[in-house]
C-alpha cells in the first residue's frame, strides 16, 4: 500500500514545492506587467494564437534582434510558461542571470563536451512536455543564423517536438488610441513537423535548407498584405 502511495505524494510534493512556486509567480507577474507595457504602449497584437498548442510541447523561434524585449513578447503567445535557452553570457550576469534562471530559462552550451543545457532542453520537452523558446539573434550573420537554427531542427527531432515560426515586427499604430507611432505586430506560422531522417549527417543538406527555409518563412510571415497596408495609411 505505502509503495503504491509514495509516488503520489512525492508528485504532490513537487506541486506544494514553495520555491517552484514563487519562480512561477515571478513568472506570471513579470509576464503580466510586460504585457500590460505592450499593449498599452506598443498597441501589440498577436495573430495565429491558435498554432500554439494548449497541451504538449513545441520549439517557438523566431530571428531577434532584442532577446531580452522578443522573449518577453513571445511570453504573450500563450497562457502556458515558456522555457528559453539563452546566450550563456547573459546567463552569467551577475544581476540578470539569477533573475532569468528564476523565471524558468535555461543557458546555451559553450562547447561540444556542455551537454547539461541540452539535457535540461530535453527534460522540458520529453519529461514535461513544455513549451521551448529557442531563437537566433540577427546581429549574427545569415550562415550562423542558418546554423543555429539546423541546430535548433536537431532539437526538435530528437525531442519530438514540432517547430513554430514566430515572426516580431513593428508597424505604424495608434498608440493609446492617440498618438502615431510604432506597434509591435506577432505572426505565429503553422506548426512544423520534421522528418526524423534529418538528424542523420548523410542528410545534413536538407537540414540545413530546411533551416533556410524556416527563416524564410519568419521573414514572409513580416509581409503585410496589400490591403492592410492601405488601412495602416
């Protein structure tokens, strides 16, 4: 009876656990304020919420050129907490480290023999069945963009998750409804699956076309049509 039992308490006991607690309150406020700043202020507007599953796990990512603001942003595509592997840099801040390991992100590898992050990676994704954001930065030229992002394709086969193209631009708005200026637009594309063949090396050039791909379609989910354009005037 007590053998049967035990695992139960223990899951209750991880639910009850005060820190995991407070990290998710620290989550949940700073999500709240940031996007009460967007709204207000960056008039943001979200489209294709609906390609962000409710249940199970998916890689988001996108090209920033602001890690910090797009992961805030991205923050707002779902009520769900989003785990983002950030440059190890930044994760080492003597202030800004503490804070961003509180609100549940996870530091990038720094060499081939760092295999803790990618552990963690896919303990969010298989074991939790969560929610990753992993996103290169546009200050790297196109070839390490493509890189990372092949890289990023390697996550989502061995994790079995799919991928989500999100695109983050600004367009001229009405700020509060008053005052002309730049908002912050959302595009969340279709969710991607891949084939588990790309993970072999023999297939290491289709993966990296589909990782040109993939920013391509980042970049065209930026186009505005026509018409909204004639509206934006």
């Amino acid at each position: 009876m007590s053998e049967s039992t035990s695992p139960e308490i223990k899951e209750e006991g991880d639910k009850l656990n005060p820190k995991l607690i407070a990290f998710d309150i620290l989550y949940g406020a700073v999500k709240g304020l940031s996007g009460l700043f967007f709204k207000a202020f960056m008039d943001l507007k979200i489209e294709g919420k609906d390609n962000i599953p409710l249940r199970g796990k998916a890689i988001l990512t996108t090209i920033t050129p602001n890690i910090i603001r797009d992961m805030l942003i991205i923050a707002q595509v779902s009520g769900r907490k989003i785990h983002f592997m950030l440059d190890p840099k930044l994760m080492k801040h003597q202030i800004a480290g503490p804070v961003l390991k509180s609100l549940g992100m996870i530091r990038g590898t720094e060499s081939k023999e760092d295999t803790e992050p990618i552990e963690k990676i896919f303990e969010i994704l298989n074991e939790k069945g969560d929610l990753v954001g992993m996103t290169p930065e546009s200050r790297h030229d196109h070839e390490v963009q493509v890189k990372s992002m092949a890289a990023i394709i390697k996550f989502a086969i061995a994790g079995d998750a799919p991928i989500i193209p999100i695109a983050i631009f600004t367009e001229k708005t009405k700020i509060l409804n008053m005052f002309n200026g730049d908002g912050i637009k959302v595009k969340i594309g279709t969710p991607l699956r891949v084939e588990k063949r790309l993970n072999r090396e023999k297939h290491r050039a289709e993966r990296y076309e589909l990782a040109e791909d993939i920013i391509n379609i980042i970049d065209s989910l930026k186009e505005i049509p026509e018409s909204e354009e004639g509206n934006n005037n």
